[in-house]
C-alpha cells in the first residue's frame, strides 16, 4: 500500500522537484551527535530514465575524528535500484563505493587511497556467493 501511495505521490510532483526533505539531530541528552539531512525528488535519473533520487548527508561529530557520509541512491520509475554513490569522508580512509545495475547483475566497485575493488553479483542466483566475482586492482 505504501508503494503505491509514493508511486502516486511521484507522478503528482513536477520533474526535478523534491517529494520531501527534512533534517534528522540525534542527541544524548541535550549534546548533538548525529545529523543527516536528506532529499527526495523526481526525475531524470543520470542515464537519462525517469525516476527518483534520495541524496543524504549524515555526520557523526559524537568522536575524533568528524565522520561525513554522502549516499545517493537512484531508483528508475518500477522501483528498480538504478544507480549507488556512497561517499565516506572519514581523514583517515576516504572511500567511495558505487553501484549500478547491469543486465542481469549488480556491481559494486569500492575505490579508496590505495585500492580499487570490484565485485559482480548474479541478479537471478539464489546463493549469496553464486555469480560474485571479485577483482582487486592496486591504485
């Protein structure tokens, strides 16, 4: 039922235009540890499909060293994972992980100071570790 009610809700909302946004603060007591900020909108996706994109930014101040997390995830019109940006700004190990649906498989590439790593996974397989396949490429 709430499938249907954001599908509803995306076709009623102009291309480009945000569906929602907001701001969560986690606090321990009065101190604030945590905020993410997010935004949901509707449109034109990077390979040029209809659909959506939900971008966050979350940061961790609770501990040294600050921690910012950037996930963007688009989703085409039929509710299908399209594409995955998780950027990871931490001063110690920056990474980036992307992802993005092929035919018939998903890719996940991680891309840090040092390494690249790349691993494959059947869509149609039942077994977690069926069709993965991992590549390391030294940076």
């Amino acid at each position: 039922m709430s499938a249907c009610l954001l599908a509803l809700a995306l076709l009623q909302v102009g291309v480009g235009t945000p569906v929602d946004e907001g701001v969560l603060v986690v606090r321990v007591d009065t101190l604030e540890v945590a905020r993410e900020s997010f935004r949901l909108t509707h449109g034109r996706l990077s390979r040029g499909d209809a659909g959506w994109t939900l971008a966050t930014t979350i940061r961790y101040d609770r501990a040294r060293p600050v921690i910012v997390l950037a996930p963007i995830l688009e989703v085409n019109s039929d509710t299908m994972p399209a594409t995955l940006q998780y950027d990871v700004a931490d001063p110690r190990q920056p990474s980036r992980i992307l992802g993005e649906l092929g035919r018939g498989r998903f890719t996940v590439r991680l891309v840090a100071r040092a390494t690249e790593r790349a691993t494959t996974r059947c869509s149609g397989c039942t077994s977690s570790r069926a069709g993965g396949r991992r590549l390391s490429l030294p940076r």
